[in-house]
C-alpha cells in the first residue's frame, strides 16, 4: 500500500510539474505568501535561527532575510519536484556553471574513495543528480518517519537511466548501524559517497562545535569514515544564480575540505566541517536552509535552554 501511494504522490508532483517555469514560480509565491505569516511553524524556526546566527544584525535586516529565506525556500521545493519527475540528463542544462571538477576528478583517479559534503544549500537535489551522470554515487539518507514518505524519496532520488543490465548508478542507504558498514565497505573500494553534513543528529550519536557562533550537535560519521578509510572529502554545493521567470540557473561548486574534518578527535572534525558549512552558507543566506531546528539539542552541563522552545512547537 505505502508503495501504491508513493506511486500517486508522484502521479501528482510529476503532473505539477509540467507546469512552466512561470507557473511553478507563481505557486510558490503564493505558497510564501502562507509560510510568510509570523506565526506559521517554518516563519517561527527561521527567526529564531537568525537571531542565533546573526545576534548583531539590525531586526529590521534581519526580518527582510526572514522574508527572502522563505520565499527561496518555497522556489527550491517547486524547483525540486520538477527535478525528481524529469530526466537527470535534462535538468543539467540548469547548470550553468561548473567549478572545481577537476578535484573531483582527481580524487576519484586516486582511488582512495570519495566523501562528499553538501551542506543544505541552493539545490541539493540537483547537485545529487550531477554527481550521478559523473560517478556511481551512494547517498546516505535519514529515513522518513512515514513509509509512504521514504517510497516516495526512493523513487525519485533513483537513478533515472533505464533498465540498462548495468549496476545502478545512485545507492540510497539508511543512516543506520548496517549502512554505516556498507559506508566503509564503498570507501575501501574507491567510491563516491554523498552526505548532507548539517542536520542534527540523536544525542550521542555526534559531538558539538561551534556554528554560527554556537555550539551546535554536529554528525561525527563523516569525520570517522574519513579517518578510518583515508578516503578525500571535498565540499560540494549548488548554488542558483538565477531565478529568472524563464528557468533557475546554477552553479556546481567543488572544494577541498579543511583537513581538520578528519581529525581523530571529533570535536576538532566537527567543528572544521562547521566551519566549512558557515562559510558556504554565509555566501547568500537565503539559500540555506534555516527552517530546520539546528540547535534544538544543548552541551551536556550547559544549562542552556532549548532555544525553540516554547515558540517553535
């Protein structure tokens, strides 16, 4: 049943998105336009984020990047669901510009395998299917809590190329104990792994470093994957430089990770990737993702409060 229903949800997303660029645009105005509302959950969370993240900048600033982050934030699910329902190769000519590929190239030439962070920036999504057509690419992913949610995700974020007898080209695998072993088991081999760096994980499960100028839990994984298995990490994100009404425009960017992010000592990893995080996200705001609860967990011993809370839920 939850696969019958993953099917119609992509029936329905896949006929939205024949829509023109124009049209997909104009729904997510409108969708803005709700999300906008002071006391919607997502308008909440974003404030809230940016009162952490930017305690010096004027309220008035900081309430027009509250504004912009939610209207990019509704143009990039419209721009998503016409990624998932149309051909990988297609959607590459939104890509406009490519940077750094030849440090992809190199370290997939080594052999050593490949990590690749890509924070929660411009259009995952799209960078997911660009490292695709270049390299097999295993995606770790943090399960949905619905099982119609994660047929949902398999179907769309599967390779697209056709029954080919050839091995698949995209690799999801469940952020869990027997992933993290098929993880090592990729890497010994010299292949490419893609991981979202920036979401929180359970407590225990990672170590905190600083983020925007606050401790933040941060996933240890990846500096472990890297230490343990040699293997390069490289930052990856792409970034729109366009929204023009005709179709978004973007840019690949690919950048050598800091090389405390495989540090033994996890908090030094966490609090390099961090680093590297911030400084892609400080380039335009408005296209990270603040409507995620990045500080909700606090430092054993702090005393801190949740700080979304009671506003946020």
């Amino acid at each position: 049943m939850s696969r019958l229903l993953a099917h119609v949800l992509y029936v329905f997303a896949a006929l939205v998105a024949r829509l023109p660029w124009r049209g997909l645009y104009g729904i997510a105005d409108v969708l803005a336009k709700v999300v906008l509302r002071p006391s919607s959950r997502e308008s909440r969370v974003t404030a809230c984020n940016l009162a952490i993240a930017y305690p010096d900048m004027h309220p008035a600033q900081r309430e027009e990047l509250r504004q912009e982050v939610l209207r990019t934030t509704a143009r990039q699910l419209m721009e998503t669901l016409r990624l998932w329902t149309r051909p990988h190769a297609e959607n590459m000519a939104l890509i406009r510009e490519e940077h750094g590929t030849a440090l992809l190239d190199a370290a997939i030439a080594a052999g050593r395998g490949v990590i690749i962070a890509a924070p929660h920036y411009g259009n995952w999504e799209l960078l997911n299917q660009w490292l695709a057509l270049r390299t097999p690419l295993a995606i770790l992913y943090a399960p949905p809590e619905s099982r119609v949610g994660e047929e949902f995700l398999k179907r769309v974020r599967a390779d697209d190329s056709g029954d080919t007898g050839q091995p698949p080209r995209v690799t999801q695998i469940r952020a869990e104990a027997a992933g993290v072993r098929q993880l090592f088991k990729r890497l010994a081999a010299g292949g490419v792994l893609g991981i979202l760096p920036d979401q929180q994980p359970k407590q225990g499960d990672g170590a905190f470093g600083e983020f925007f100028g606050t401790q933040a839990l941060t996933m240890s994984l990846l500096g472990r994957l890297a230490a343990r298995s040699g293997a390069t990490v490289l930052m990856a994100y792409c970034e729109r430089i366009d929204s023009h009404p005709a179709g978004p425009g973007f840019a690949v960017h690919i950048e050598a990770a800091p090389d405390g992010v495989a540090d033994p000592d996890p908090t030094v990893a966490v609090t390099a990737l961090n680093a590297a995080v911030e400084r892609i996200a400080r380039r335009d705001p408005s296209q990270y993702q603040w409507t995620y609860k990045r500080y909700s967990l606090r430092p054993p011993g702090s005393g801190e409060d949740n700080p979304y809370r009671p506003q946020c839920y």
